[in-house]
C-alpha cells in the first residue's frame, strides 16, 4: 500500500498527515505506524509529503474502534484485507466483520467477569503467596493446569476436592 505520487496541483481534496491526526484525535506516529502495518495508505507529493484521502478518517475510526473492544491489529489487518480492493469499510462490512468477531468479544467479556468476581479473593496463580488463600491449592495442584491465572480462562473452575483438603 501508499506510495503512489501526487503532483502538487492534485493534491487539494487530500489530506496531511497533521489534519488526518487531528480530525482522528490520533498521533502522526499512529498513523506512520498504521501505513507501516499496512492498514491505511498515503500518496506521496513530488516533495515527499504523505497525503491522505479523507476516507482513511473512516478506515483510522474503524481501527480504533476495532482496538478499544481489545482486537490486535494482526486481527484488524486481516479484517480490513478482506474487503473487496482495500476499500473502507461500510456499515454493512461492520456489522459482518463485528458478529465474526462477537465469540472472541464474548470469550473475553467471560474472562473480564471472572477477574471481577475474583479478584478480591484469589488471583487464581497457585503462587501460595496468600495467607488466607481461598483454594489452599494443596501440593501446587493448580500447576499442572498451565502457567498463570488459570483459574480465570474460561472453562476453569477451582478443584472442590482439593480446596477442602487444603483446609484440612
């Protein structure tokens, strides 16, 4: 992407690099780093400038958007590569690409919750750290589930069995 050159004459319906950080309410080194990942474009004047077409303001809204719900930008790179010719992304491009992304969005709200409900009582890290451990983790039980937080991904629940016989 980018790198296509402009003369000066042709360049009034564009953008600078200033005027798009701007209106974006993002750094010019964002927007350099974005070019870079190859997730917006610029044309180049005959002095080198970068220039932008106003539909990149569209393109850097729906990466920052896509970035505040915690997607990567490898994932925002893959999903703005799926559109037809690198066009911006439509409302109807948003809403397929936001429902492909909704089990991840929920895997991680789960994992949000799960924080939330424990964080007050045990970090889940089978560190034995805690005084009053609320899971006692007997023998370092909880390490052979993988390092960690395990107990706050989805589908781990604390051993029943071995917090009682921690306590015993």
């Amino acid at each position: 992407m980018g790198g296509t050159e402009l003369s000066e004459a042709g360049d009034g319906a564009l953008l600078t690099i200033g005027q798009i950080a701007e209106r974006a309410g993002v750094a010019t080194s964002a927007l350099r780093y974005y070019e870079e990942r190859g997730l917006i474009e610029s044309r180049r004047t005959s002095g080198n400038q970068r220039r932008y077409a106003q539909a990149t303001l569209r393109r850097v809204a729906f990466i920052r958007a896509a970035q505040n719900v915690g997607l990567s930008l490898e994932e925002i790179g893959e999903a703005l590569a799926s559109l037809p010719e690198g066009r911006t992304p439509t409302k109807r491009d948003w809403h397929r690409l936001s429902r492909a992304w909704r089990p991840r969005l929920d895997e991680q709200i789960e994992r949000l919750q799960r924080l939330r409900d424990r964080l007050d009582g045990c970090i889940g890290c089978g560190c034995l750290s805690l005084r009053a451990c609320a899971l006692y983790n007997p023998e370092d039980a909880l390490a052979g589930r993988g390092p960690g937080g395990v107990l706050l991904e989805p589908g781990q629940e604390p051993d029943a069995g071995a917090a009682r016989r921690g306590r015993e």
